[in-house]
C-alpha cells in the first residue's frame, strides 16, 4: 500500500522540523525569497499556525492573506524552538483528527510548498522526489481546471513519472490540449506560484505553444515571481 496523505503530512512535518531545529538565529531570521514577507521563523509559525486553528475552528477567511498573517503574528515572540515544539503537539493532533479520511489535500500541498520554499531559503534542496510531492499534485487536480477555466485557457495534462493528471472542464470532457511533461517537484513548484511565467514555458510542452495556459498560473493566492530563486529540476 502507498503512503497516504495523512503519512506524507507527517513525513513532511518530521523533515521540516529536523531540518530547523536548533538552527542559528541568523538562520531562523533569514528571509524566504517565495515567502518576501516571511522568515524561515515566520513560515514555521504559519505551518503550526494551521494546525492550530484547525483544532480550534477558526476558519474565517481560511487560506487567506489575513489568515495566515495572524498566525504569524500570534507568534510574534516565540523561537523557531519554540514554533517547531507547539506544532509536534498540535500536528499529531490533526493528523488523528483525519483519520480514515486522509489529510485534505490542500493542507499537505500547502505544506510541501513551504518545505521546499525553506530549503531553497537555506540552500538545502532535497526531498524533490519523496511521495508527499505527488500526492500534493492530488490538490492541483482538483483545483487547477478552475484556473484553466477563468484563463479561457483549453484542458491541459501535466506527465510526470509515468503518471498523467488532465486539468480540464470535466463536464465537457474536453481532451487535453497540451501535455506538460516533468517531475511532480517541478508542477507543483509551477503550480504554487514558485516559478516565473519564463521557467514554467521553457518546460516540455510537446511542441505546443504555452501561451494560452501561461495566464492560469496566477490563480488563487499564487503569483509567478518576477525573476527565479531556485533551479529546477527541468534546468
């Protein structure tokens, strides 16, 4: 049997915190070129910071801006320690709380996505190929046709690892388009606003030209960055 969400949230929490404990103050101050507003600390607060509020039930605006902010700002005088300690509480406790069910989908590409915007922080890649990145992808597919939708943009594929995900309008059943081939750590980085417009159309689109899907990728809380911070496994 393959590992579940719920799993590859824990395995996920587990690598975030040994990669971060104990860590210099420099390091836990340093500033996350995906995160601009945000420390290597202040990322950390937000991750706990979900768990948190899950268990208590404050999910007005959840995923939002504002949201997010006040779980930065709750823990505006604690250390990384300190944030990592509160989130080995907590994280076991929503992990439970999932159960049969699995951690949502959205709450694991959330956390992939700041794992690795950590990384790139500290020049510590790794994990690029680990299970929780495909399962994350799960999150996409659900929520990337939208985008494709408000772009006007045709149903699009994304082939990754011998595997193939369409985003399209499934009422239609719309064939797609255009197939993205690459590794899952490089869709959902393209995906999570990780990688500029420039990085996302150099990658192998089978010939097709991007530009009609290249709009889809501001979607949601996501923007493609003006310039690149992190190499990707394509280049």
């Amino acid at each position: 049997m393959g590992m579940d969400a719920t799993e590859a949230y824990r395995a996920t929490r587990d690598r975030i915190t040994a990669l971060l404990r104990g860590v210099d103050p420099e390091v836990a101050d340093r500033r996350v070129p995906a995160c601009p507003q945000w420390t290597v600390r202040e990322v950390a607060a937000h991750l706990a910071g979900v768990c948190d509020d899950m268990l208590e039930g404050r999910l007005d605006g959840v995923a939002t801006d504002g949201w997010t902010a006040a779980q930065v700002e709750a823990r505006a005088d604690r250390s990384l320690d300190e944030i990592l300690d509160e989130w080995a509480e907590v994280g076991p406790r929503v992990e439970e709380r999932f159960g049969e069910s699995g951690v949502h989908p959205q709450m694991l590409f959330d956390e992939v996505t700041h794992e690795h915007d950590v990384r790139s922080a500290l020049d510590r890649p790794g994990a690029r190929e680990d299970a929780a990145v495909t399962i994350a992808l799960s999150f996409v597919g659900r929520a990337f046709p939208q985008a494709l939708r408000g772009a006007g943009a045709p149903a699009l594929a994304f082939r990754f690892g011998g595997e193939e995900l369409v985003l399209g309008d499934e009422e239609d059943g719309a064939p797609a388009q255009a197939t993205i081939t690459a590794t899952a750590f490089d869709l959902v980085r393209s995906c999570s606003g990780r990688r500029t417009l420039d990085q996302i159309a150099a990658l192998d689109w089978g010939g097709a030209d991007p530009a009609p899907w290249l709009p889809a990728f501001t979607w949601g809380p996501f923007t493609p960055p003006a310039a690149p911070f992190e190499t990707p496994d394509a280049g």
